[in-house]
C-alpha cells in the first residue's frame, strides 16, 4: 500500500513538473513566434510595397509592422527572455513568474493602445483571451504553486487572481463558441457532433470556468480542463491550414497562438496536481 502512495506521488510530481516546464518556456516560443511574425511581415511588405513604387492610400503598411514599436520591442522581448530563463533554471522563480506576469500585461497593453494591432475583432479575443490565461498561469506560478520542495508558505491571493485569470479567459473561449462563426466552423468542421458538440463545449467551458471564478472545485476543475485541452490544440488551434488559408491569420501568429495553448495546458496541469 505504501509504495502504491509512493509511485502514485512520484508520477504526480513528474506530471507537475511536465506543466512547470510547459508554462515556464511558453515566453521562449512567444519571443521566437513573434520575431518570425515580424520578419514575415517585413518581407510581404518589401514584396507588395516595393521602393519604387509610389505610395497610395493603403492600409496594408499600418498591417505590416510590428504590435510594438521596434525600439521598445527589444526591450519587451529581453525582459520576457530574461524572466523565462530563471524561471526555468528555478532561482526566484516566483519573483521573475511575477515579473514575466507583468512583462506580459504591459506589453499587450502597449501592444492595444499603440495603434499598429489591426486585427478582427474574432481574432482580438482568441489572442487576448490566451494572453489573459498566460498572465493568470504565472500567477499561479509565482504563488508557489508547482514547486517540489517549498521552503515558503503559498500565496493563496495570487493563486486565487490566477485562477480567475483562467476563468476569464474560459469565459471568452465559450463567448466565441456561441458569437465567432469562425470558431464555430472550426469546431464544426473538425470535431464529430456537429451543433449538439458546440453546445456540449459551451456548457462545458461555462461550468470550468464558474469553477476557476468562485474557487470551488479547482483542482477537479483542472483535471478536466488538462484532459480537454491536448485534443481541442491538435484538431483545432493545430489546423492551421484552416486558420491561415481559410481565415487569413498569419501563420506565425497562428503557431504563437498554438504555443499559448500549450502553456495553458501547463497552467492547467500544475493546478491539476498541486491545486
């Protein structure tokens, strides 16, 4: 019976560890998404908007460039590699969990009032919502959630604003099942069940997410949420034909999407076995 419990604790603490390490290197994969994203865009703006060619009325330069402007998007993507780095080798972790949960915040505000984001509005809340989920995940992080051998005492207040980060973002998630015909299509062409499974996913994420908000039920709540996700990331937010041929969103804006839906999964996983 002992070594039942103890193999059971061992498993748990390596599936623990598998989500630290997901959520801890999901800014690694930003940051190299991004730089991908922007030099895409470089590149179809030299092609449609060549030199000599006289300027017109077109929004497409506005489209091309970058969220943030160049000179403070170094230092945004220095601050996000520099708190990843001692987050994953595990010194301060919840110090720089906390400083990577306000890099985050920042930049995306920065990002919305510099003028240069020029998305639509089904788009906004895919991107936003998973930035909210990421925030909410290193916060769960910096509370000492996650941790094998925990020297201080966790933050049930920065766990508890992470969890309703999740909540939030499992709110838009179900709101784009039910207003996003491109969500919808896209569950409804890949997924069997047709309307009944939209339904079902609603009402799904609806419950998860009451459950992240008021507190109840957390961990179970995780539990299904880490089992939820790894097939809606490979059949939904991994078709990325249908996403960039059909919708028109840019591949590497697509694939920095799919690496924020791994690192909820780790957020996810570390609540499902250290909630």
């Amino acid at each position: 019976m002992a070594s039942k419990m103890g193999s059971r604790r061992w498993m748990l603490q390596l599936i623990m560890q598998l989500g630290s390490v997901l959520l801890t290197r999901c800014p690694f994969w930003g940051c190299f998404s991004q730089l991908m994203l922007y030099a895409e865009r470089a590149e179809a703006r030299r092609l449609f908007c060549p030199l000599h060619a006289v300027p017109v009325a077109s929004p497409l330069p506005a489209r091309r460039k970058p969220d943030i402007p160049v000179p403070y998007l170094y230092f945004d993507m220095g601050a996000a590699v520099l708190c990843a780095s001692f987050m994953s080798f595990g010194v301060k972790r919840r110090w720089f969990a906390l400083g990577a949960a306000l890099q985050l915040a920042i930049s995306t505000y920065a990002a919305y009032v510099g003028g240069y984001v020029h998305y639509g509005d089904w788009l906004k809340v895919r991107m936003y919502s998973r930035t909210v989920a990421i925030i909410g995940g290193f916060l769960v992080l910096a509370s000492g959630a996650g941790e094998l051998y925990r020297r201080k005492p966790r933050s049930r207040s920065l766990q508890s604003t992470g969890q309703v980060f999740l909540g939030i973002y499992l709110i838009c998630v179900a709101y784009s099942l039910q207003h996003s015909k491109e969500d919808r299509l896209a569950y409804l062409n890949h997924l069997p069940g047709g309307e009944l499974m939209i339904q079902l996913f609603f009402v799904l994420y609806g419950v998860l997410a009451l459950a992240f908000l008021s507190g109840y039920y957390v961990t179970l709540a995780a539990q299904i949420l880490a089992v939820l996700l790894p097939p809606v990331m490979l059949l939904i937010d991994g078709n990325v034909a249908y996403w960039h041929n059909t919708r028109r969103v840019e591949f590497w804006n697509q694939m920095k999407l799919l690496g924020e839906s791994v690192g909820i999964f780790g957020a996810a996983v570390i609540l499902a076995t250290d909630g």
